[in-house]
C-alpha cells in the first residue's frame, strides 16, 4: 500500500511545488497571516476533510476521519514567514517588500498538504483519523503552538510528528535526536539609566555607556563561570544602543539578548543571575537599571519511542547513509509545547544539492531543494502507518512494506 501512496505522492510533486512556490511568493508575517491561513483551509475543504479556522487565533486544523476505528496522529507544518528582503532571483521571487519566506516554512506547508491529500484518497483504508495542524507564528515568541493547544488542536491525538527542512543538510539526509533536541529560549532587556552631559566633562555624568560595557563583560561569565560546563547554555547580547552624538554622553542605553538553555534549573538560575548582574553593576557605578526577562518556548524534548521509529523508518526508506543522529541544537522552536502534551519526535529533512546555491536558515538567499517535500511525506506516511498499523520501529508494518 505504502508504495502506491508514494507513487501517488510523486505525481503530486508538481502540484506541491506550484503550492510552495506561490506560498513563497507571496508569504505572511508572524501573527499577520490572513491570505496563507484561507489557502490552506480552502486546500483542505475541497479534499473533503474537515477544517476549522482562526485555531488559537490565525491556525488551521484538518481531520481526516479514517474508515476504519483506531488511534489519531497528528502531522504538524508552520506557514508564517521572516522579515527579511529576498535577494533570490528566482522566478518565484517574494512579492512582498521585506518579507521572505526564509526558514522553509512554505516547504513544510506544501508537504503536509500534498500528504493530505494522498490520505484523503486512501481514507476508508485508515485504521484511526489524522489530525493536519498547520501553524501560525512559529518565528516570533509567543508563537501558534500553545495558543492552538489551548484552542483544542489536540483534542483526542495520541501522537504528533513534526518536521523541519535543512538548507545546510544534503538533500534526503535525515537528522533524528532522542530527548534535547532544540533549547528553550528566552529574551532579556536591559534598559540603562545613568545622567547624560557633554562628552569633555563625563566626570560631571553617569555614563550609561560605560555602565553597558561593563554589565556586558559581567554577563559573559554567567555561563563560562556559573553553569555547570555539561549543561549546554548560551547568553548572548545582540544589540547594544545608546547616544547618537559624537560629543554627547547620552542618559540611558539599552541591552537586548537571548538566553539558550535545556535544564530548567539552569534555565531559572541564569534568569535570576541576570537580574542580579544589572542591579548591582548599575548600582556600583551610580546607575540604575530595569530588566524585562521573558520566558520563550520551552526546551524540544523528543520522545524516545516516536524517535526511534522515525529513526527506523527512515532507514528502510532512504538507507542507513542517509540516517544521522545528530547534535543538541541551541536554535528554539515551538513544537516543543506540543511535544509537552503528547509523544512524539520533531526530525529535520536535508534540502541543500548543487541544484540550490548553500545560505543558512534566515538568510536573505535561503533556498532549498524542493525535492525535500518528497522525503518529508513519504516519512510522514510512513509513521501514519506505522504507528496506527501498531509497528514498533520494524521494517515491515503488519504486511505493509516501507521500502
């Protein structure tokens, strides 16, 4: 059966293609999603699956009911994008001044749908439903995951897979991680107040400047001297502004960065660190500071089980070369929140080839081989299968080859 459903899904490659291509020519902000959400609700409707809209505010939820009774899988994409302007030159170039679809987030959202709808077409051959989350506001804190959890998206699911394009992998490469995979990260900013003046008297002053600096250096030790060195844990200031005048100290500075870590014990230790290092280097150099520290997504744990059944399955698909266990990565991601309410494993699919100039995610160049939609439904089909046909990571699936 399986290897109908592929054939079925490489006829559809050209379809899924036209999909991410006018998806990333035409792509939406974080929490400003209003074209993407009714073309993925209309796709779904006119395959006959159910559809319900505005999920947690701007989420689309399909169910696939199957004919037969059984457990329920949910497969999940996200569809917003990045505000960066495309530099791409490609006939599908974003027509949308600075916004770019420069995460894969299109590619996710076309392989879900293109599996829907090979399910769709085999549906009273399912032994259980599948439940289609696709997501807004994966890239900005808060993100669509908890607010479409809170919402009901999964109400009566078992399990949840997930699946995340890489520019930078070799096209079909398959990454898996059991337990941490992707770190919860968190915001902190510093607002500096000190007294401004003219630049030839700073003795006549409170240099926020100076104060910056210094709370800077401090910060850098948070983790080089106070977390344990086999705790995996980033503090990183990203932008530091103050004045504008070359013979003018300003009154205040402003200290912005993000806090990376997978032990929340590090994770609170490192909030309540920071707080302290700004009121005492603020006070100690005749300053004051204010410290806004926001909790982000939590940490993406994997399920052992789903792992290894990704694991597996991707073996029997795509050969034991093409399956990497790889590193703890500091980058975050929402799905996490799903991962806390249900089994399931999150795995990254490579899409770099020499058909695709190489840039990391984010970029204004990003681009990946679209051929990465086929690895991503044939494994999402696959691990349907396999879990609602009972399999336990093994080759063969109650009489269902997964080669």
């Amino acid at each position: 059966m399986l290897e109908n459903l592929f054939a079925r899904l490489q006829e559809l490659y050209p379809e899924m293609v036209k999909v991410r291509r006018d998806l990333h020519m035409y792509p939406e902000l974080s929490h400003q999603e209003v074209n993407t959400p009714k073309k993925v609700a209309e796709y779904l409707t006119n395959l006959g699956i159910e559809v319900r809209t505005e999920v947690g505010g701007r989420g689309v939820v399909g169910l696939l009911k199957g004919g037969k009774p059984g457990k329920t899988v949910a497969l999940r994409a996200d569809f917003d994008a990045l505000p960066i302007q495309e530099e791409n030159d490609v006939e599908y170039k974003s027509q949308i001044p600075g916004v770019m679809h420069a995460c894969g987030h299109d590619v996710h959202t076309a392989a879900l749908l293109g599996v829907a709808t090979v399910l769709s077409e085999v549906k009273e051959q399912i032994p259980g439903n599948i439940v289609f989350l696709h997501q807004f506001a994966e890239e900005v804190i808060p993100g669509g995951a908890k607010a479409m959890i809170e919402d009901g998206c999964l109400d009566g699911v078992d399990v949840v897979y997930g699946a995340h394009v890489s520019s930078i992998s070799p096209l079909g490469e398959i990454g898996v991680k059991e337990g941490d995979a992707m770190a919860a990260g968190d915001t902190f900013e510093i607002d500096i107040f000190g007294k401004g003046g003219h630049a030839a008297t700073p003795h006549l002053t409170v240099d926020p400047i100076t104060v910056g600096s210094q709370l800077i250096v401090n910060l850098q030790q948070v983790v080089s001297r106070k977390v344990d060195p086999l705790k995996p844990a980033v503090v990183s200031v990203a932008a530091f502004n103050a004045g504008s005048g070359f013979n003018v100290i300003p009154d205040k500075a402003k200290i912005t960065g993000t806090v990376r870590t997978f032990d929340e014990d590090v994770r609170t230790m490192i909030e309540e660190l920071i707080g302290d290092i700004v009121e005492s280097t603020c006070k100690g150099m005749g300053a004051t500071g204010k410290c806004q520290y926001v909790r982000g997504y939590p940490a993406v744990k994997n399920h052992p089980a789903e792992t290894k059944r990704i694991e597996s399955l991707a073996i029997n698909l795509f050969g034991s070369e093409n399956v990497r266990k790889i590193p703890p990565q500091m980058g975050m991601e929402d799905f996490a929140y799903y991962l806390k309410e249900r089994p399931g494993t999150f795995f990254w699919v490579g899409g770099a080839s020499d058909l695709i100039e190489e840039f990391p995610h984010h970029h204004p160049k990003f681009n990946v081989d679209e051929r990465s939609i086929i690895f991503i439904g044939k494994l999402f089909l696959s691990a349907v299968f396999d879990y609602l046909k009972g399999g336990v990571t093994h080759s063969k699936v109650e009489g269902i080859s997964t080669k």
